[in-house]
C-alpha cells in the first residue's frame, strides 16, 4: 500500500503541496519512499560487522517521508464509530 501511496504523491502538482502566494498548501510535501537497503559498501566495516547491519534493517519497514500540513482535524461531535468509518477510508 505504501508503493501506490508513494505513487499517488507523486502526482500531485508542487502548488498543492507547497502553497502559492494566495493559498496555503493543502497536501503534505512528498520526500519520496525510503526502503532499507541490504546492499551496503562500508570499506571499514569488518565481514561480521556488514552481516550484523544486514540482520538489523530486516526489520525495518519501508516509509514514506511527509513534510507535516495543515491543522488536525478535532471535531468534538465526531464519535468514534465515524472517526473508524473516515480512518479506513484513508
């Protein structure tokens, strides 16, 4: 899901996502999507050392890298059965 959100940043015009003299922005600035790589090229890392940084970023998930936009949205009348219903339509 986060390659086709990745996606769907990506074409966004830069007016939405960085304001214009007469409006704000309107969706966060997209840095890109980062992935952890196996792929490593420390010269001064030892053997052990590279396959012990390998075994660590296994774990980690890929992420999308947003600039934060706008105010949260606090709605008082808003109960929590409609915040779910608008949460899994994100």
């Amino acid at each position: 899901m986060l390659w086709t959100e990745g996606k769907i940043y990506n074409t966004f015009p830069r007016a939405l996502q960085e304001g214009c003299l007469h409006a704000p922005p309107v969706v966060p600035k997209f840095y890109g999507l980062y992935v952890p790589s196996e792929e490593l090229d420390y010269p001064e890392l030892s053997a052990e050392e590279l396959d012990a940084v390998r075994e660590m970023i296994k774990g980690i998930t890929p992420i999308l890298l947003l600039e934060p936009c706008g105010q949260q949205v606090e709605d008082p009348s808003l109960t929590d059965r409609y915040a779910a219903i608008i949460s899994s339509l994100i």
